[in-house]
C-alpha cells in the first residue's frame, strides 16, 4: 500500500545521486552500545541462542573429525585400514572447514596470468574483448540521471511486510509523447511509514537540501537524504525512543517480558510517545517542522538543532492531520479523532485558539491557496466541510458553521487537495475507490470530474506544484498513479 506521497520540486534533486557512506566502525560500536542492532526482544532468547548452539555444534563436529581422523591415522593395527588415513586428516586440515565461510584477502580476481584471471574485468573500459566499452556505464548513468524538467515523486509503502520509500521520477517530454513514471531508488524504512513532508532546509550547511521527513508507527520522526543512494540511516531523527543495551541474562518466562516492555520504553526528551500521524514543513520559517501523533499532541520542531520548540495539547483525541497558512505563516491547523479542528498563532502559544467542531473524526485539512482565510476539512463520514476563519472574529457560535457541506463520497475522504494554479478546483480521494474533482466557487461545489481509481482504497494524494494538471494519487494497491486532470474539458476551460 502508499499510505502517504510527496510531491519534490523540479531542479532540486540532484543530477546524479552520491552513493551512501558505509557506516564507520565508531558508528557501528555506538549502535551495538546502543542495542539498535540488537535482535527483537521476542528472539533474543530464542533465535540467538539456538544460532550460538548450533555454531558450537558446527566448530566441535569439525574438532572431532580431525581427532578421529588423526585417531585412526596412527592405529596401524586397525582392522580394515588401508593407511591412507593421515591423507583424511591432512585433507580435513587443508579445508579449514572453521574458516570456510572467510573471504580469501589478497587474491587477484583479474590477474592476466592465466586464462581464467582473463574472464572478468572490473570494467568495461578494461575488457580487451568489449567492442563498446562504455556503452553499459554509459546507459547505467544515465538511468541515473535526473533532468531538471523531471518530476520526483516519493512514496511511503509497505509491500509484503516490507517498509520502504520509493522515489519515483515521471518523464514528462518523451520522444513516443507519453509520460514515462518508474522508481529511480528506494529507501528501507524500520517502521510502517504513516505520513510525508519534503522539506528544504539548510541541514548540511548549505543554503537549500533535498530531505523528507516521515512518521511512522515508532515515536521517532526520520529525516531522509534523497539525494543519496543506498543510504541505511536517516540524516537525523527526532524524538523517539532510547535503546537499551541488550542484557546477558535471558528471560524464562516471555510472558512477563511482554508485559514489561510497555513500561521500559524511555523516551528521548521532548519525544512524541505513540505514532506520528501527520507533518508539516513551514515553507517560510524553514527550520520548523510541525508534527502530530496519536498521543493527541502537536510538536514544533526546529529541525536544525534536531530539537523540540513546543508542544500543543489542545485536543482530546488523535491529531489526524496539520496544516500551515501559506499566507500566514505563523498560524497552524490541526484536525483531531475529538471531532474538532483547532487553529492556533505560533505567536502566542498559549492562547487557547478558535475552535470549529464536526460531524465526525477528522481525516485530513488543507489551506486554500489562492486565500488566506479559507480552508477544508474531510471527514470519515464522507464529508466534505468549508470554514472563513473571518467569521471566527465575531466569538459567535453560530459564526462557526460551515460555508459549505459536501457530501463528496459513500466512504471516509482521507485526503484533499487544492490544485495550486486553478482556483476553487478541488480534488478529494475516498476509501470508497474513487477521485473526484470539485469547482467550489462562490460556496457551491459541483463536480467536474471523476475517476474510478486504480489503486485500490485512496489514502493519499496530491497536485504538482511545477505541473498542476498532474493529481498524484496511491492507496491500498500499493500503485502511484498521475492523472492528467488537463484532460478534462471544464478543467481546462477553467485555466
């Protein structure tokens, strides 16, 4: 399944990606200290110590070989025996069988002494046979390769039990005239990924990078480096949980251990204590990541410290999604499971906000762009809600009702979006399989388009910012698709 997908801008990534540096041994030393390496704590009684047995019974059976063998060399006397047993024993000893799974240093795999030193070559520019040398490297790099016309797309998934990041690249101007969309590398997460942000902030030094930020199951929200390949590690994380060193002793009883766990859990100061659900890069205040979590709280972050700036408690529930004013950068969004959406000025933290209620848990929320007081709420109930946060100026109850109500889909709608270049064109995504396109002027939605999805149940989805026709959509099926809303005939008199 993609459970959440963000959209990198073009020209950000770079050309070709730098391959990860292999962790050094004092990185290595301090994860082993820190029990990251550690095995589960449900097969550290177990699979390890039945690994150490049997790796004791592999090294004495060999022992054992080898002084039977010597055994049997010296009794001359033994009936039977041929005399070539000293050739057993010298054999035993030559395949070093302790040492049988250790790579042999110092051989010369390309050595030009023999014919079979001839048959592999590092390179293609080596090889005296290859008649196009380069051609393998060449096409390699250039698969590699990202233009600057390229989209990027990353996507949280888990295939088969597996947690990933995929990094998709979408070839918009190709020589056939169709979009070419397929994975340029991908990035094993620890932890079912849950949400997404890009973000550009100066974490190396430099003036802009190129990083996502991911929640997940775990307390601890990842930041990513995607312009390196083959990376195991996130650049940072912030939050999480403290590791704790693996203990000699083992546990009789599993049960009891299991009931323990919960309550060993120490976390890093600051940290979120239960999944993170939602997160939201400040695209003016570039250093603040927001994020919420099922512990019903909201966190800013400054992501340059790796530090907690604050920490909101306004709801009573989950906080299911966050949002940022784009025309106000200060003031922040919060949905919640407590059936409220909760805005809130970062400049005075401690005010109690203004508070809207709905119908049912809240799904996602989404600023309109083209306006600084508007903004969207979906629901599980299949409803779509309207707020102006200017009728909350008059502290009446009755000015807190909603613009619009519209009853978008059968099922819950867990993600919205606004297009970015057309105004009032909303696209919503539903459980119910479907994606709709909405014309939201003057308060009276009206569809404009739909599209009967084919990637199964809609968890996530998203218009390009650099190509705003192109609506990014994945879901249960675990298949990104890009639909080109320009298609549409009433889209496309609207541009």
């Amino acid at each position: 399944m993609i459970s959440a997908l963000s959209w990198v801008p073009k020209g950000v990534a770079k050309a070709i990606a730098d391959a990860a540096e292999p962790p050094t041994k004092e990185e290595i030393e301090e994860l082993l200290k820190s029990g990251a390496l550690a095995a589960s704590e449900e097969s550290e009684d177990g699979e390890d110590e039945e690994m150490n047995i049997d790796a004791t019974k592999s090294t004495d059976e060999v022992s054992n070989a080898l002084a039977a063998a010597d055994a049997l060399g010296k009794s001359s006397g033994y009936k039977g025996s041929t005399g070539n047993f000293e050739d057993i024993t010298d054999g035993l000893r030559e395949l070093d069988m302790d040492n049988y799974d250790d790579e042999d240093e110092g051989v010369d795999l390309f050595s030009s002494g023999t014919l079979s030193g001839n048959l592999y070559y590092p390179s293609n520019v080596m090889d005296p046979y290859l008649q196009d040398k380069n051609d393998e490297d060449e096409e390699e790099e250039e698969d590699r390769r990202i233009l600057p016309s390229d989209c990027v797309i990353v996507c949280a998934c888990n295939e088969d039990d597996v947690n990933l990041l995929k990094i998709y690249i979408l070839e918009e101007d190709t020589e056939d005239g169709k979009p070419n969309l397929f994975v340029h590398h991908e990035i094993f997460l620890p932890s079912f990924p849950l949400c997404t942000a890009w973000l550009d902030c100066n974490l190396k030094g430099g003036d802009k990078g190129n990083f996502i930020a991911i929640g997940s199951m775990e307390p601890g929200i990842e930041i990513w480096d995607l312009d390196l390949v083959d990376e195991v590690q996130p650049f940072m994380t912030l939050g999480g949980t403290l590791k704790q060193p693996k203990s000699d002793k083992s546990s009789k009883d599993k049960k009891k251990k299991k009931k323990k766990k919960e309550a060993s859990i120490t976390y890093k100061e600051d940290s979120h204590t239960d999944s993170v659900l939602s997160l939201a890069w400040n695209k003016e205040f570039r250093n603040l990541l927001a994020s919420t979590s099922a512990d019903k709280s909201i966190k800013i972050w400054d992501i340059v410290s790796g530090k907690c700036a604050n920490t909101l408690q306004h709801h009573s529930d989950k906080v299911q999604s966050v949002a940022w004013n784009c025309h106000q950068s200060t003031v922040l969004l919060s949905g919640s499971f407590d059936r409220t959406v909760v805005m809130m000025d970062m400049r005075a933290p401690s005010h109690a906000g203004v508070r809207w209620s709905v119908p049912a848990d809240v799904e996602s929320i989404a600023w309109d762009p083209h306006t600084a007081h508007s903004f969207v709420v979906s629901i599980e109930d299949g409803t779509v809600q309207s707020f102006d946060i200017r009728a909350a100026a008059t502290n009446s109850d009755s000015c807190l009702k909603p613009s619009f109500t519209l009853h978008a889909h059968d099922k819950a709608v867990c993600a919205v979006s606004y297009n970015p270049s057309i105004a009032n064109l909303l696209a919503t995504g539903s459980t119910d399989k479907t994606v709709k396109l909405w014309n939201i002027s003057n308060n009276q939605p009206s569809c404009v388009g739909s599209w009967k999805s084919e990637v199964g149940a809609v968890f996530t989805l998203a218009f390009s910012e650099d190509s705003p026709s192109l609506l990014a959509i994945g879901g249960s099926k675990g298949k990104l698709k890009v639909w080109d809303t320009s298609s549409n005939t009433s889209i496309s008199k609207a541009k």
